[in-house]
C-alpha cells in the first residue's frame, strides 16, 4: 500500500518532498529505544549533541548518569556519579558540550521536599573520565534550570531559583569555566516566594530570561510568566508579563525562552484561574525591546493541555516540546511528551504525541528534552513501566515527527489569539548563599539496550528502468514509481515497517545542439566521423543502466570576412572588434572567432572629423543680459563654456568672456551753509534748497545719473534754549539740563557732550550748541529753594512761648497750600490753606490731649507738587 494512503495527515505533496529528499539514500529510520540498569529506574532528563552523536544527561535511582549515543541511538558509552546519600530525587536540568570538548550539566537534587532541594554544577571531560570541577549550590531550596556560554569568556551562564519557599528569588550566575569560581549576574525578586529565572539566552551583550514572578497580595494565583532583559553587568532592561494583568487570578510559568531573527519567544503554561500548572499553553512572540507583538493560546481536545521544557529556533519556524496533561498524575503531571513546529509566526504546521514522559510530576518542565541535527529530531525521557526505562527517540523533520501509527499520535488543536496587556515590573535585590565544592564518586557503568518501544521504521530508495520489475523487502513486486509499505516480522516476535520510495526512470531522449566551422570534423559516441551539417541519431545506455537515445543536431558554420565604414571626432578613441583602440584615420585589419568558435576577418575604416575650440569676449551693463550659444541667459560678469554638436556630431566648445559694467545712479547729500553754493555737473552753481538730477554716459556708454540733494543750514535768530532760571530743593534735590537733540553738537559748562547733565548743586549753567555752520550759547542760573519747616512740639499753655504749632517758611508759594492735622485715631482735627496758620491745640474749641499727632502739608515749589508729612507733639 502507498506510504501516503495509510497514514492520515500525509499528503501527495510529502510524498513528492520525501521522493526528492531521500533519492540516493540507502536507509533513513525512526525510532523510540529503551535503556535500562538492573534493578534501578532510569530516567533521561537533558540532551546535547556531542562529536558526531549525542550525550544524554539523567537519574539512575538518585545519582546522575551520562551516556553518549551515536545518530543510530547505539549506546557506545555511561557514567554515573554518586553525589551525596539522603537524595530522593536527582534532576539534571541541563546539558552542553563546550567549545574544549568538556560536558557541562546543572540540576538539583531533593532530600525529602524543595525545600530542602540542592542545586549543582559540574564539568566534565568525558573523553577522559575527568572530573574537572563540581559546585553544589548551599542555598536550601535552589533549583538551577539552564545552562548556556557566554561567546566573550567561554564562561558558563546559569540561571534558576535561589531559595524556596521563602526568601526566593530569581538568580543568574556566571562560573569561569576552568575554575568553576561563581559570579552572580543578577539576583533579584519581586515578591520573595516563587520567582525563578527558568532560561536564558544570550544576544549582543544582553541576557534574555522566561521568568517567574509571584506579585505582591497573593499567592500561587499571582505568579505571572514574564520577560526579564538584563544589561551585561546585571542591570535591569525591562520585566515585562504579558498574559494576565497582574489584579487578575492566575498561575503562570515561563517555561522557555527563543531568539530568531529580532524576535523573542516566550513559552508559557498554567492557567487563568490560580490552582493548576499544567491547564494551558501559551506561546508570546515580542520584539527585543520587549514591544508585544501576538500571544496564541494552543488547546488541544483535552480540558488539559499540559506544560512546555523547551523551544527552539530552525531554519523554517520553530521546533516546541511539552508534556500533556495526565489526569492521575501530581497535580496533572507525568503526561506523554509532544512535539510542536510552528511557523515564525505561531501557526501550527503539525503536532504529534509520543507514549514516553519527561516530566514525573514536577511542573518546572525540563530545558533540553530535544536536539535536532540535521533532519533528525533526537528527543529523550523514560518509559511508563513498573521500573522507569531511559527513553531516547529519533524521528524527523520531513516526515513530519511520524514514527509507527502506534508511537506517533496525530493530535489537533486550536488556537486562540490574545490582547496586548504587556506590564512592566519592578524586582529587588536579595540575599545569596553561594557555592561550595564537593567530590562526587564516579561508579561503573551497566547501562544497556533493553528494548524498542515501538517497531523500527525504515525508509528506502531505489530507482528502476520503465518496464521492468522490483521486488519489495517482503517479496511482492511492483512496476510503478510511488512509496511502499511493507511489515515484516523481526526477532522475538516484534514487527517492523519499511517504507520503500521507488522511481521508475522513462527512456531518456537527450537533444544536443552543436556548430562547427567548416573545415572540422565531429567524432559521435559511436566513433561515426561528421564533417556535414544534420541530425544524428545515437542509442545509448544513461547511468541508470536504462536505454536512452542521443540526438545531435550537427551545424557547420562559415568563415565570415566583413568590411564597415566608421567616422570618429577629432581626440576620441575608436575600439575596433578586436578591441585595439585606435585615434587616426586609415583602414584596419582585426582577425576574430565567432560565436561557434569560427576565424572571421573584419576590414574597419576609419575618418577623423574636426572639433571647435572658440574664444569670443563680450561688454554689457548691468541693466542688460546676454544669451549663450547654448540658449542660457546670464547677466554677471565671467566665463562660460558651452558644449556643443557639430553637424558631424563633434564635441565642440564655445568660450564666452562676458564683461559686465555698473550703471551709475549717484545720489549726494550736500549741506551748505546759508549764503553759500554748491557746484553741479553741468558747471552752474546752486544756493537753494532742493533736488537736483542730472543723466550721462560711463566711460563704457552705460546709461548713469546723478541725483544731488541739498540741504541749506540757516543761521537761528533769538537762539534761546533756557527761558528762566531754576531752583532745586530739598524735596526735589536735583533736576536735568536738557537741550533738543539733532539741534547740533553740545558742549556743557561741566565739560559734558550729551544732551541732557544732571544738577545737584546750585550755580550758573551754560552750553554751547555748534553745526556745520553755526555756533551758539545759553545759560541758566539753578538756586535752592524756599524751604518748609515745622516745630515737632509745641505747649499751647498760654504762656506766650510756643503756644502755636505753626509753619516756619522762606517764599513758599501759598498757591495749592493746604496743612492737616490728625489725632492718633486718624481723625482730623484741624486744617488751613493759610500759610500763615496757627494751631492753638483745640478742636472745636475744646483742649486736646497731651500727646503725638500728624501733620500733613501740600504746596508747590518750582512747578511740582510737594507733599510733606510728620509728626508733632503736644505738651502743657
């Protein structure tokens, strides 16, 4: 039966991608291999491809085993280290081959509970037996999850949890590779219960990291899958979750993290509700600045889905492994591995399930359950017997993961599309333990093939002529191309499938197309001489061992001799076909082979045609333009080249000297003083003020005038600048001397040349005012001022001594005088514009009290108004 008929899920289109993929090969197979240890359990848990195989880290019975495989999953070599008595659960998490050969593996191991977990790091040359260094992490309840290299150092990048159930954080730690000597890179948490750093991934200095975050006001329904980018030294970039906003309930783990191209890939899983671990998955793709760009919930037909362990970036999308749910397991866990491809952007391309586990109850998932090299998929885990088998599964991309129809499960699932809710966190630092170093024992290895899980499956090709007969691996026969199934019965009972991709080769006829020059001879296949042209017709045998016929379509071509005629331009070069340049005339022999490789003989003549080089010098004025040879206006002065075409078609060239001369329109201020004249251009004189134009010719015929202006100065009658003489006073000490500006140049009695000078102190004041014309003088006399006193007491107590309060003045002006007087209550008791009043101490002729009061007076001096305020004190 044809491969594409059985199986469902397959179409004709695999079929011909198989056919062309696999033509040449002898065998390609898939497989799921079982490994045991007498009477232990082994349990596979970490892969890395190393020399031209693999090397498989895991647990038997609590200690760690490493076993190496070739890509035929023969087991070629195991180790085993005993760490520390008191284990009941032994995790290696992750595995790496550096770029000196040497393995490098993190884990933890339990005594009892996770709280009580211990995490390790080691490095091993496996080549040699060597232990080279083992660090065990001293915080109780450390789980470390991924190791990668940093490609500046080689060092070892790790990441996990540090502590659990309290004071957890989310810790990354750098180990120098040759010392195992630890750094801590970040260390950090953003409620200090349940954060984890569970993988990273290194890209231009920066560290990307899946990342469990609990937020603060709850507790397991609070734990978010996040993004966290550090800087190399540490530094937080961004920590990003973009599921659930973090008020809602739920329980999220980032299981992975992947880098293709500028895109990041987040895998997820728990659920929204903040009770299980493994209900849904989540795949989230961001930019590197952490800038959403979809997030797709994939459901498969179980309420249940499952956790993710790893994801990683291929050629064509993206290879995602998980674990589905299984219902009697711990908290749903233990289920059957699956393989997911994807597109690059989220869309399933197939899905397939698998009957072994990686996971046994514990929802951190594993990092490093598969390997892909080449077109193989190599995946690992252990078997769901009584006493656990060590699992390792090959299968392929091309054929979709399919391994039998009983070890390949075509599952479906749908997708569902979520919101942008990306939210940024804030994470603080926090306490660390540290490392300290232990010696593991290294015990022999028994290791061994137990067992195939499912039946091999073999993949042949071969080819066949048309028309004959080829017998398939269980003896049938068949004549046609197409992909053949057969099933036969191996040793102890257990089948096997092989799949045979057969190609029927046609008859070829191949049409050759071959010229010749006359004079030469063709030699066909079958010795035959040709010196003719025509088709020939040869039967052969192609490398297939099928018949095949040849044709020959037999040209013999001419000897060709030719002549042309050619003109080139004075200076320029001429290429003849042979490719000689050439600059004079004459005619020209070049010897050539045609196309088919024939001699030909080509006569060139060759004429020179003559160029121009023309200088020419031209004047024109400013007001004026002038157009080039070539059609350009220009109207400033310089040289221009125009390039011109012969009637040959030369290059010519016109040179122009352009001259351009200023047109003159002179204007002239003149100033002449009263009486004088000023001599014009047409040689009269002019006395009077105004405006005088006149037009002539420059020296270069352009079109000039002169326009003059005249200004009379005449000579001032009376000049006056001060009309009266002026006082300054104690109320107003000092005033400003000022003279008109634009009335001539000054000059101050006090040596000062500006237009106005400030007066303190009385004196005499003169300026000189000076023009182009005339000079003139001033004065002003500045006095002090009548000054206002006022006692400050007074005892009107009839005595005849000081009785009054009254004004002691010399020429204040009684014009706008007014005095008033206030008790101590504000009110006002007396008044007089009188500058001769008297204040006897009444009010309404009654005797005020002995005490303080104001005074208030306003008069005029020099033109401005005075208000001068005071008290004065009354006494009996």
């Amino acid at each position: 039966m044809e491969f594409f008929l059985k199986f469902s899920g397959f179409k004709k289109c695999l079929f011909v991608f198989l056919l062309i993929f696999l033509i040449g090969s002898n065998i390609y197979s898939q497989t799921i291999s079982l490994f045991t240890w007498p009477s232990s359990n082994v349990q596979f848990t970490a892969i890395t491809s190393y020399n031209d195989g693999l090397i498989v880290a895991g647990t038997k019975g609590n200690e760690i085993i490493l076993a190496e495989f070739n890509t035929s999953l023969d087991l070629i070599s195991s180790a085993v280290f005993s760490v520390e008595s008191g284990v009941t659960l032994t995790v290696p998490k992750s595995i790496l081959v550096d770029d000196e050969g040497y393995l490098v593996v993190v884990g933890y191991q339990w005594f009892g509970s996770e709280s009580d977990a211990h995490s390790f790091v080691f490095r091993f040359n496996y080549a040699t037996g060597i232990l080279d260094w083992f660090r065990k992490y001293d915080n109780e309840g450390s789980i470390l999850q991924r190791v990668i290299i940093e490609p500046t150092t080689g060092d070892y990048i790790v990441c996990g949890q540090n502590g659990h159930p309290s004071e957890q954080s989310a810790v990354l730690i750098r180990f120098n590779k040759d010392t195992g000597d630890e750094t801590i890179i970040s260390n950090v948490t953003h409620h200090p219960l349940s954060d984890t750093y569970w993988s990273v991934i290194y890209n231009e200095g920066y560290y990307y990291l899946s990342t469990r975050y609990q937020y603060y006001g709850g507790l397991a329904e609070k734990m978010r899958s996040t993004i966290t980018k550090l800087n190399s030294d540490g530094t937080v970039v961004y920590a990003k979750n973009y599921i659930t906003d973090t008020l809602s309930s739920a329980r999220l783990y980032g299981a992975d993290i992947a880098i293709k191209g500028d895109q990041l890939y987040l895998l997820s899983h728990g659920d929204d509700a903040g009770t299980s671990t493994a209900e849904k998955l989540f795949i989230t793709a961001t930019n590197l600045d952490g800038d959403f760009l979809w997030n797709k919930q994939y459901n498969y037909s179980t309420d249940n889905d499952g956790i993710w362990h790893q994801i990683t970036p291929l050629p064509s999308g993206l290879l995602v492994a998980g674990s589905r749910y299984n219902p009697s397991g711990s908290s749903g866990h233990g289920g059957d591995i699956f393989l997911l491809k994807i597109s690059d952007s989220g869309v399933v391309e197939w899905s397939k399930t698998y009957p072994f586990k990686n996971d046994s109850y514990y929802y951190m998932g594993k990092t490093d359950v598969f390997e892909v090299i080449g077109d193989y998929i190599f995946a690992i885990g252990f078997s769901d017997e009584a006493d656990d088998k060590g699992v390792v599964m090959r299968t392929s991309l091309s054929l979709e993961g399919y391994i039998s129809e009983d070890c390949s499960e075509v599952i479906e699932l749908d997708i569902i599309d979520g919101d942008d809710i990306a939210q940024n966190t804030d994470l603080d630092d926090i306490s660390y333990e540290g490392f300290s170093n232990i010696t593991p024992a290294i015990l022999s290895s028994e290791l061994e093939f137990y067992d195939d899980l499912c039946p091999l499956l073999t993949i042949l090709s071969d080819t066949i002529c048309s028309g004959s007969i080829y017998t398939l691996p269980d003896g049938s026969e068949v004549t046609t191309s197409g992909v053949y199934e057969v099933i036969l019965l191996g040793e102890g009972g257990v089948d096997s499938t092989v799949i045979t991709i057969l190609e029927v080769v046609e008859e070829y006829i191949i049409e050759y197309d071959i010229n010749l020059c006359d004079g030469d001879i063709f030699e066909l296949p079958d010795g035959s001489v040709i010196d003719v042209s025509g088709t020939y017709l040869i039967e052969s045998t192609s490398v297939d061992g099928c018949d095949s016929n040849l044709i020959y379509n037999i040209i013999f071509n001419d000897i060709i001799e030719n002549a042309t005629d050619t003109n080139i331009c004075e200076g320029e070069l001429f290429i003849l076909p042979d490719g000689t340049a050439v600059s004079d005339t004459g005619v020209y022999l070049s010897e050539l082979v045609s196309i088919f490789g024939c001699d030909s003989i080509i006569y060139t003549t060759v004429g020179i045609m003559p160029t121009y080089n023309l200088v020419e010098s031209y004047n024109i004025c400013s007001d004026e333009s002038f157009v080039l040879p070539s059609g350009e206006v220009v109207s400033t002065s310089g040289t221009y080249i125009s390039n011109l075409l012969t009637l040959d078609g030369c290059d010519s060239i016109i040179q122009i000297d352009l001259q351009v001369y200023n047109v003159f329109d002179t204007l002239i201020n003149a100033i002449i003083c009263e009486g004088e004249t000023y001599p014009l251009p047409d040689g009269t004189n002019a006395g009077v003020e105004g405006i005088y134009e006149f037009n002539y010719l420059s020296a270069y015929d352009c079109d000039s005038s002169y326009t003059i202006q005249i200004q009379v100065i005449a000579e001032l009658e009376d000049f006056v600048l001060f009309s009266s003489d002026t006082l300054i006073c104690d109320d107003l000490p000092f005033i400003y001397l000022t003279v008109d500006e634009g009335i001539g140049n000054v000059l101050w009695s006090t040596g000062s040349s500006s237009f106005s000078i400030l007066v303190e102190e009385e004196g005499l004041y003169s300026v000189i005012v000076s023009n182009d014309c005339f000079t003139y003088t001033d004065s002003v006399l500045v006095s002090t001022c009548p000054i206002a006193n006022l006692p400050n007491a007074f005892s009107p107590n009839g005595d005849d001594n000081n009785d009054y309060f009254q004004l002691i003045h010399t020429g204040i002006s009684s014009s706008n005088f007014l005095v008033e007087i206030y008790n101590r209550w504000g009110q006002k008791i007396f008044a007089s514009s009188d500058l001769s009043f008297k204040w006897d101490g009444k009010y309404e002729g009654i005797d005020q009290e002995i005490g303080v009061y104001v005074y208030i007076i306003y008069y005029d001096i020099n033109g401005s108004s005075i208000v001068k305020s005071g008290t004065i004190t009354l006494v009996r």
